[in-house]
C-alpha cells in the first residue's frame, strides 16, 4: 500500500495540472471572446455612416482588436480624406443646415490620430517594420494640401514621443519638439518642456521611453450666434465641459485636446473654407424667412380660427384652440431660424480630451499626473 506522502504528492500533481488547464481554457475563451467582439464590430460599420465608423474604429483599438483597426482604419483614411464637391448638394445646403447632405471629410487632427492609432496597433502586433512608413504618413497626413489642412500641436507631442521611443537612422523627433516648443497652440509651460528636451536631445542624453495615454472623453459641443466677432462665420463652438489643464513637471505632461475643438469651430471660416463661408452667409436671410413665416403661419391660425369661431353659433372652444396652437407655432420660429442656420459639428466622438504623457522609467509621484487623477485614463502605450 503506497504511503499517504505519495498520494498526497499525486494529489497536488493533479491540482497544479487541473489549475493549469482551467488557466489555459481561461485564455483561450478570453481570446474567443475578443475575436467574437471584434467580429460582431466590423459587421456594424456603416460605411456611409463616417462619424460612427471612426467611433468604432477606436472602440476596436481599445478591446485589443489590432488588426480589425489596421484594416478599417486604413479603409477609413482611404473614403474620408478627400473632398468631393456636387453642385447639386452644395445648392440644396443653402436652404437647410450645412452637413446634411455633403459628405463628411476627416479633419486633418483626426487623419493624423488615425495614423497615430495605425501606429500603436503595429506596435502591438510586433511588426515594427510598418511603424517607421506609418509615422511618416502620419506626419504628411497633417502637411499635405488636401481640403482640410494644417498642423496640430497634439499629434506633434505624439509623434514627437513616438519617435523618441522608436528611433530610426536619418529619423528624429527634434523637429516636433522644435514646432512645439514655439507653437502659439500651447501655453508657455508646455513650451518650455518641449525646449527641456530639445536640450536634452542636443546633449546627447538618452531619449526617454514614453509612455502615452489618453484622458477623458472629448467633450459634446454646443454652439450659438455670434455676430460680434464673425471671423470665424457668425458662430461660436463651445464644449460643455471644460478641457483638463495643460502642465508639464520634469518628467510628465498632459496636454487637453482644445486644439481639435479649434479646429471645428473655424470650419465656416473664410479663411479656412471660403464656399462654407459663403454659404453661411446666404443661409442666414433663408433662415430668417422660415422663421418669418412660421410665425405668420401661427398668426394665420389665431385669425382665421377665431374668426370662424365666430360665424358659428355653436363654436365651442375653437377660438381658444386656435389661439393656444398659433402661438405655440410662433414661439416655434427660433426654433426653425436655429436649426436652419445650424453649423456643421459633425466630428469623431470617441477620442480623448487630453493625452498625458510619462517617462515609464519615472515612478516617483507626478504633481502633474495627480490634476487629472480623477479622470478615467486609457492607456495607449
């Protein structure tokens, strides 16, 4: 008979081998199910639906479906960078609100963050070859003359930091800390810390290994009228909660995303899109007019029905159901003045109002870190 010692080893063999294997189904049904997620993602894209596609594309990135990013990121980049004007939309959009039928076109901050999360999905499937052909895209996406157009000091921090951790012979990030460091973008803290390390850089001392994450939520907008200052059309953009504060210690930065809610607000901007702008302009009086009307209209039904309540013996309350629907349709003349005179606000939802920015080697307490503590943090890199 074998002793109790040896069945007790025997016993905890199995134990170990029977944890292992729970483990390891464990994994496998955790994969199953992000492969089910991903799938069930890629079938819901509306390929017509812009603003829902991109939406879905980060949400792929944040569940770990990379390669599903990769496919529909690069797809996306193909369909919605590029304009194309019809006279037949452009001519319908002066007589009811702009981007109701023209086709949505990425602004150049949201082509340079799809780049930005092209790159980190490479970087997570380990195909390092395509990160370096993917930052230089990156950085022609936001220089190239294409309909929407210019540089933005969030996607310089980003492919500045990408560039100190993934360097590459006749490549460097230099350039990006010296565009920031004199950006009118950013405030004079963030400038410094862009001067710190261009310093750093020229000394000679290690890059740091960055790690990158994004803060919050980009905030939903609201707008209104604003003949004052009509630089920028007759509209003002506002966010309905306010961005983080940008700061910087010596190792940690977080920069809020204000910069792409500039973006959209200038949109009716001579200066950026004149035909925008001129449409703008040549909506207002149509909007006044459906405004003039409507409230004509409410008018009319007060009259005539008060003055048919009249000529019948037996009315009723007709005269007072008349006047309770005609001003209640006055009163709905603002109304139809603002949503035809309604701006183009369409934008990528799900994206970060700020990034913050750490050397991963640092794990001292950051001053920096602690403002946005409160905040919910999605790690990127």
């Amino acid at each position: 008979m074998r002793s109790s010692v040896v069945v007790r080893v025997e016993v905890c063999l199995a134990l170990i081998c029977f944890s292992a294997c729970v483990n390891d189904r464990a994994v496998e049904d955790e994969v199953l199910v992000r492969k089910d997620r991903c799938s069930y993602l890629v079938k819901q894209v509306a390929w017509a639906d812009p603003i829902g596609t991109l939406d879905h594309i980060s949400e792929l990135f944040e569940i770990g479906c990379y390669q599903e990013t990769i496919d529909l990121g690069e797809r996306a980049r193909s369909a919605y960078s590029h304009k194309e004007f019809s006279l037949i939309k452009e001519s319908v959009e002066l007589f009811i609100p702009e981007g109701t039928v023209t086709d949505y076109v990425l602004e150049s901050y949201e082509r340079g963050y799809l780049s930005f999360i092209l790159t980190l999905s490479y970087i997570k499937l380990n195909r390092f070859d395509s990160v370096s052909v993917e930052l230089n895209r990156f950085y022609h996406e936001e220089v190239a003359a294409t309909y929407n157009q210019g540089q933005d000091a969030v996607n310089a921090l980003l492919q500045a930091a990408l560039w100190d951790n993934f360097p590459r012979d006749g490549y460097s990030s230099r350039p990006f800390w010296l565009w920031l460091s004199k950006s009118d973008q950013i405030g004079v803290e963030l400038q410094a810390f862009a001067s710190n390390r261009i310093k750093n850089i020229d000394s000679g001392k290690a890059s740091p290994k960055w790690s990158i994450a994004g803060i919050g939520h980009f905030p939903e907008l609201t707008w209104s009228l604003d003949f004052v200052d009509a630089s920028h059309g007759y509209f003002g953009v506002e966010p309905k909660t306010r961005f983080p504060t940008s700061c910087s210690d010596q190792h940690t930065m977080v920069m809020p995303t204000n910069s792409w809610l500039h973006k959209i607000g200038i949109r009716h901007s001579h200066s950026y899109h004149p035909l925008v702008n001129a449409k703008t302009w040549i909506r207002l009086p149509v909007g006044l007019v459906y405004g003039i009307s409507t409230a004509v209209s409410g008018a009319g039904i007060v009259i005539g029905g008060c003055s048919a309540a009249m000529g019948l013996r037996d009315s009723g309350p007709l005269c007072g159901l008349s006047i309770e629907g005609g001003f209640a349709l006055m009163a709905k003349s603002g109304d139809v003045v603002r949503a035809t005179l309604r701006p183009d606000l369409r934008h990528w939802r799900r994206l970060p109002e700020a990034i913050l920015l750490h050397d991963a080697a640092e794990s001292g307490d950051s001053p920096c870190a602690r403002s946005v503590a409160l905040k919910e943090v999605m790690p990127l890199l």
